[in-house]
C-alpha cells in the first residue's frame, strides 16, 4: 500500500499523524499543520492520520 503525503502551502511535507493537529472546538474532525496551522483537506488528513513511522 503506498503511503499519502500532502504538501502543505507552507512547504512542510505532511506524512504521519504527528504532522497533523486537530482543531478544536469544531464538532466534526478538521485538521491542520502543525508547522503553519493551516486546514489540510479532510480526505487527506484522514489517511495522513492513519499513518505511523515504522
């Protein structure tokens, strides 16, 4: 199974879940940068999210 990543606009190379932040206060999921906070799309957070360095 190939891996998702995601460039984010502000050049981090998003791969693993701990490049990602939950937002809070918001009651369904949404995700952001951790380097910028800037909101990655949904689709991809999810499978970033899933993802773990092995």
């Amino acid at each position: 199974m190939t891996r998702t990543t995601y460039r984010c606009t502000c050049g981090a190379l998003l791969k693993f879940a701990q490049d990602l932040e939950k937002e809070s206060g918001i009651a369904t999921r949404s995700w952001k940068c951790t380097d910028c906070g800037t909101p990655v799309p949904g689709q991809i957070a999810e499978k970033v999210r899933h993802q773990h360095p092995s």
